[in-house]
C-alpha cells in the first residue's frame, strides 16, 4: 500500500466508520456502520471480561487532590489532563480533573470498600470516554484527544504472586480478544522509562500496521502496592494485622478497531472479520422481468433461515445496477456475497464470493445453508489471521550491527536486536537510531549491540506511532 496514511483516512470516510469534521480537533464522530464495528468488538470483550470480573462505571471527573496525590503516576499525565475550573459562571474551590484515565477516581473508593481479606480479591471492568490533550498530531482513531473506547480492568489482591497472577490473566483474556479479530500481536516488557507511571511493571501487545509502523494496542500493569499506600488502602488479614493488598491494572482503546481496518483492508475497501462485520452476509437478487418474484422470495427463505441461526444477513434489493452493489459491497466488508438469480434457481444453485480473496463458488441450495456458510465465515476468520501474521513475521528481522538498524527498520520492519538491559544505554540506543525500544520479546546469551556487555535479552525496536 503506497500511502497507508491517506488510505486510511479515506477508507474511515468511505466506509462511513466516523466523521473527523467535529470542530475540535482529535475528536470525531462515531456513525452507524463504524459504531456497529465497535459494538461487536465491545460485545466480545466483555464476554470474555464478565467470566472473571464485574462491570462498573466510575464518574468522569476527579477531584484535584486525589490526582495530585499519586505523584509519579500524574507526571506521566500532567500536560495531558484537561481541567474544569467552573460550574456555570461560578469559579470551583477545587479544580476538577476529567478522566485522562481512572486510577485515582477509583482508588479512593477501593480504601472505602476494603476491610478485610474476605473482601478480596476485587476485578471490576468499565468502558468510558477518557480525555487526553494530546498534544502530537493527532490521527484517528490512533492518537486522539477522547478516547471514546477506553476499557480498563482493575484488579485488587491479598498477596503480590495473586497480583503477578492476575497480570498472566489479563494478557490471556486479551490474546482471546486479538485472536477472534485476527490481529497480530507481539508482547514485550517494556523498558522501565516507558512503563505505566507507578507500575513496577508493564506488558504491552504492539502489533504491525501497513506502513510498518508498530501500534500499542492494549497494556498490561502490575502497579504493586504503589497505590494502595498513596491512598491508604488497607486489609485486615486472617491473623488480625493490617497490610497493603497488591493491584493490577489493564486497558485497550479505539486503537484496537484501528488495527482491525487497517490489518485486513485493501485497496477496495474494508475486510472486516466476520465476528464484527455489521452485515455479515448480503444477498443480491439478480433479477429481470420474469421470475422476479421467485428469485425473491427465495432470497427472504434464505435470509430468514440464516437470521434464525444468528447471522446478520440483509438483502440489497436497491433498483440499482449490479455493479454498484458489488462496489458498496466490497467497500464494507461484508465478508459474503451471495448472487441469486433465475439462472441460478433453476440450476438449484447459488453463487457465493468471498471478499477477502474475491473468490467465487457454486453452491447447492439444496446444501444444510447455515453450517455452510458458518463454515465459510470460519475459514475467512482463519485466513484473515493466518495472512496477517505471516505479514508480521516476515517484517521481523534480527540485527546484529548498531550502525544497520537504522535503515533495516526504516524500509519496514521489525528489528529484534540484543541488549543489556541498562537504561542509559537502551536510550542512548533510541538516541542514535531515532526510533523506539518496545520492550523484551525473549532471552538468549550474547552481547549487547551498543555497549558490547554481556546479556541476555533480546529486544524489539521499532518506529512507533
């Protein structure tokens, strides 16, 4: 794809997944078909959230005090945080800050909630709008100003190996979620001066757009009993003393559907896996002056038989030619096409095309329907990922000498490189290089790149959005 960037805001105007043209800028418009989108992936998320934790929904704004009260943690947000200084034409006594993300909004309450260990563990999940003033160029869907689809999980616990537990958790659940999209990932440490602010440690998912950039799609934090002393959150043990219990915390944002339409489209439009396509079969009546009517009243048995089984089909019986609807078609994403025509009805037929490899194949109709175009659904969820991994792998290259890694990463790749593990000297290496470590992908012996110490790690290092 020659220029990524103006296809994918052309495509999130075709396709009419938002409008961008909100007057303040880094905020858009969700529109039917894109909020559709997000409705699915919501919908997925949360079934796989509801078998371990409890919803919730935390107010937006936050009293100046609680922010300011977790030092490290507000000077990773300090020029981000937008504030509300009145009430009506009334000055406020306190500034309030709105949500740039909610540990101090809920933490304050977990010291209410939490007596003892009985009251533990607690795993609570919320989806919120939080704002950001971010203050890059903006990008939608990417780099915005309101996350419009921030889902964040916070967990509370007794010992810090359940905490260290609850983090293998939270990357498991959010793996199932990337797998169902067919979205790629790669799950790095991060290094320590790009870790959550008051984390001990930080996981990230990063995976690899069309451009060869690299976007964080969703994080993982073991916060320790960093928050737990700043707002004095205590539990009684079994014994009758009193300690600080350990938390984690995990969220993913807007930037997950980005990477859906970015990963899988092309330059015909959107191609959406089917578990979160709007429409996931569309049916086309060819139809001429005689037969009109059985061709269409076959198209409705077969939407209705499809729809009993859970499917979301329609049929686009629009008085337009053909070909345009092949073009809406394909623009959407719609992963089926079935073409039913009089032809067709006589020869008991049906003609189905994929859309992610335009593919076309005779059907009986005579065939069980729904579990063959189940089965058809499945395969082209399967493909989708099995082609964007291939195409991620393939941009991983390792990198032995400091002076390549540069121009290796710059033509469009992944470089997985060797490095000791001391701060200065991973930042003196994205100094050099002008681009980003992501964090640990694996281990092995060997020496470092830039300093030429001993080690063990192996890195990634990546031009990020």
């Amino acid at each position: 794809m020659e220029d990524f960037s103006q296809w994918f805001h052309n495509i999130l105007e075709e396709a009419e997944i938002i409008d961008s043209r909100y007057p303040i800028k880094g905020m858009s418009v969700w529109l039917p078909k894109g909020f559709k989108i997000r409705k699915y992936v919501l919908r997925e998320l949360e079934r796989l959230m509801d078998e371990d934790h409890d919803e919730v929904l935390f107010p937006l704004l936050i009293p100046e005090a609680e922010l300011a009260k977790e030092g490290i943690h507000v000077k990773g947000f300090e020029e981000e945080v937008y504030w509300v200084t009145h009430g009506g034409m009334k000055e406020l006594n306190e500034k309030l800050a709105i949500r740039p993300t909610s540990e101090t909004a809920i933490y304050p309450m977990f010291a209410l909630w939490i007596r003892s260990h009985i009251d533990l563990p607690i795993k609570i999940y919320q989806t919120v709008n939080t704002m950001r003033y971010e203050t890059k160029h903006t990008r939608p869907l990417i780099r915005v100003r309101e996350i419009t689809t921030f889902t964040e999980s916070h967990t509370i616990h007794e010992r810090y190996d359940e905490a260290k537990g609850q983090v293998n958790e939270g990357i498991a659940i959010y793996k199932q979620l990337f797998d169902s999209l067919a979205i790629p990932y790669l799950i790095h440490d991060r290094p320590s001066w790009d870790k959550f602010p008051g984390a001990d440690y930080t996981f990230a998912f990063d995976t690899l757009m069309k451009d060869c950039k690299t976007l964080q799609v969703a994080t993982v934090h073991n916060l320790g009993d960093t928050f737990a002393k700043t707002f004095d959150i205590k539990y009684e043990t079994a014994d009758g003393d009193h300690k600080y219990p350990y938390q984690t915390c995990y969220g993913l944002s807007d930037r997950v559907i980005a990477s859906l339409i970015a990963i899988h489209g092309d330059e015909k439009g959107l191609v959406l896996p089917p578990l979160v396509a709007p429409t996931q079969i569309t049916i086309i009546p060819i139809i001429f002056k005689d037969k009109g009517d059985e061709v269409l009243t076959k198209a409705n048995e077969i939407k209705n038989s499809l729809e009993e089984a859970g499917l979301r089909v329609n049929i686009d019986d629009r008085n337009i030619r053909p070909g345009k609807k092949y073009y809406d078609w394909e623009l959407n994403g719609i992963p089926l096409r079935i073409d039913l025509g009089p032809r067709d009805l006589e020869n008991n037929r049906m003609i189905i095309t994929r859309r992610d490899t335009l593919t076309k194949e005779e059907c009986s109709l005579n065939e069980d329907l729904v579990s063959t175009l189940n089965s058809y659904l499945s395969k082209i969820n399967d493909d989708l990922k099995e082609k964007a991994w291939n195409f991620m792998n393939e941009h991983i290259l390792e990198i032995n000498d400091l002076d390549k890694i540069k121009d290796t990463v710059s033509s469009g790749n992944i470089g997985l490189i060797k490095w000791c593990g001391d701060d200065d000297c991973g930042k003196e290496i994205e100094e050099k290089t002008n681009l980003d470590i992501l964090g640990v992908q694996s281990q092995t012996n060997g020496t470092c790149i830039n300093c030429g110490k001993e080690t063990k790690y192996i890195v990634s290092i990546a031009k990020t959005y």
